[in-house]
C-alpha cells in the first residue's frame, strides 16, 4: 500500500513538474538586446555576429536583426546571397517569415537592405508598419539581437532607447571612446532607462580594456550620474580578418583564436548572469517603444 501511495505521489509531482514546465514555456518571453556604437569602423557588426552564434552554442535560439538601415552587412559577412530583405517587408512585399534566413548553427538572420538609402530615412508611418511586422517574432526565440548602425542618427537612437539591456562597443582608441561616451550621453540626456554594457573590442591587451572601461565609467558616473556595465573584450587578432575575408564568423573558422575565446566568455556572461529586470517586455512592448522614440 506504501508503495502504491508512494508512486502516485511520484505521479502526481511529475504531472504537477510537467504542467508548470509548460507554464514557463508560455510565459517566457524573448530577452531583446540591442548592440550599437558611436562610431563606425569599431567591428560592432562582427561582435553581434560572433555573440550571436555563441549564445547558440549554449543552446539558446537565437535571431539577429540587421538593423543597420541602409548599411547592412551581416549576411556579406556570412557569405549568404538573401533573396528578399528588410526592404521587401517594409514594401510590404514579404512577411517576416518570408524573409528571415537560417544561417550557421541555427541562427537566424533577419537581412538588411544594404545599401538602401531609403531604409534610412523611413517615414513614420512606414516605421510604424515595419515594426508592427516584427513585434510577430514574440516568443519565438530565446535572444533577439539587434545590430544598429552607428552614431546618432533618429533610428539608431530609437532602437537603442527602448532597449532593456544594450550593448555599446567601442575600441581602445581615443577618438572611438570620444564618440562612445557622446553616444552614451545622448541617450542619458533621453531618458535611457535600461541596463547598459561595454565591450571594448579589438583592444591590444586585457589591461588596456580595463583601462578604456575605467575612463567611460569614471566620465559617465562623474557627469552623467550614471554606471555602465563591463561585459568582456575583444583582442586584436589577425584571425578575425581573415575570417572576414574568407566571409565567414571568425568564431566558426578559428574557435582557438583569442578572439573567439573573448567571445565565448562574453555570451557566458550574458546568458548566465541573473536578469534582474522586473520584467521582460519582450518585442511586442520593445518595439512599441522604438515607435515611440522615434516619433
């Protein structure tokens, strides 16, 4: 009888562990995290690549926006030929669906219109729409990465504005931390209401990261009254050009290289560190933000 009671409770508990699993599932939204900078050139595009495939290495379903809008790039980096993009979903040509690809180890890849001028100066009515669109991908992936463009044009500062957690990468050199802590400024001056990292990439030394954070951090909690986060770094590493070069993800074609070691331990970082956001919108709220900043 012991026995008998015994195995129903053993039941019971695993259907009780087996419903509140599906509770969690529903319920579990998609952590959205933006990546920008204050200039171009810093390798921002290739940092958000290389993440991206990384937090899939640690099981998590993943899918990348180019949202660097009339300079997209990542699929020329991956070496993939898209046959629709960004472009075609704002035309409302294509949906979503239709235009999202799967590259390496099952990440997404939503493409950009490269080179189209006119993705960068959208209407706001088209805005509106595009976001609409893309608000449909709730819930269907773990991550949602967004590559912006740099500077402070009004839809990289949207983009990063209603962002929960953004990522700011920058170099070691002076006129990259200029332009990094303007960027951070602006988006302070705005409000900025989220969680903010640094990643310093293609830096000679870990010492030398260290030393790029200090000086943001210092400058932005003296005169800004604010703290940013130091997420991990990058080195300088011929292997991640010549990744570029043969147009594939240097964390794919030289895991061993140094970079792609910094790279792994940024996304472990990421992806296991305690969330401590009450809430996570997910990209329905996210994305009714970015239309928000940018009106």
């Amino acid at each position: 009888m012991n026995n008998q009671a015994d195995s129903l409770r053993l039941i019971v508990k695993q259907m009780k562990n087996s419903i509140q699993a599906q509770i969690n599932k529903a319920n579990k939204g998609t952590r959205v995290i933006t990546i920008s900078s204050g200039k171009g050139g810093v390798g921002k595009s290739n940092v958000s690549l290389n993440l991206a495939l990384a937090l899939t290495e640690f099981k998590q379903k993943v899918i990348l926006l180019d949202a660097d809008l009339g300079l997209a790039n990542l699929d020329v980096i991956l070496g993939l030929t898209p046959a629709y993009n960004l472009s075609h979903v704002i035309d409302g040509e294509k949906s979503i669906s239709e235009v999202i690809i799967e590259g390496p180890n099952g990440l997404y890849l939503i493409p950009g219109g490269s080179g189209m001028q006119e993705l960068a100066n959208l209407k706001e009515w088209q805005l509106e729409n595009f976001l609409t669109k893309l608000s449909k991908m709730e819930g269907k992936a773990d991550y949602l990465l967004i590559d912006t463009g740099a500077g402070l044009s009004k839809s990289v500062l949207s983009f990063a504005l209603a962002a929960d957690e953004l990522i700011v990468v920058t170099t070691h050199e002076p006129t990259a931390i200029t332009d990094a802590y303007g960027f951070i400024k602006s988006l302070y001056q705005q409000n900025y209401q989220g969680r903010m990292y640094l990643v310093v990439n293609r830096v000679p030394s870990p010492k030398e990261a260290a030393v790029v954070y200090n000086k943001l951090q210092i400058a932005v909690n003296r005169f800004l009254k604010h703290n940013i986060e130091f997420l991990g770094f990058v080195v300088e590493d011929t292997k991640v050009r010549q990744a570029i070069q043969e147009q594939q993800a240097f964390l794919l074609t030289y895991p061993q290289s140094m970079a792609a070691q910094n790279i792994y331990t940024i996304a472990a970082k990421l992806s296991d560190q305690e969330y401590q956001l009450e809430k996570k919108r997910g990209i329905n709220a996210f994305f009714s933000k970015v239309a928000q900043y940018f009106r």
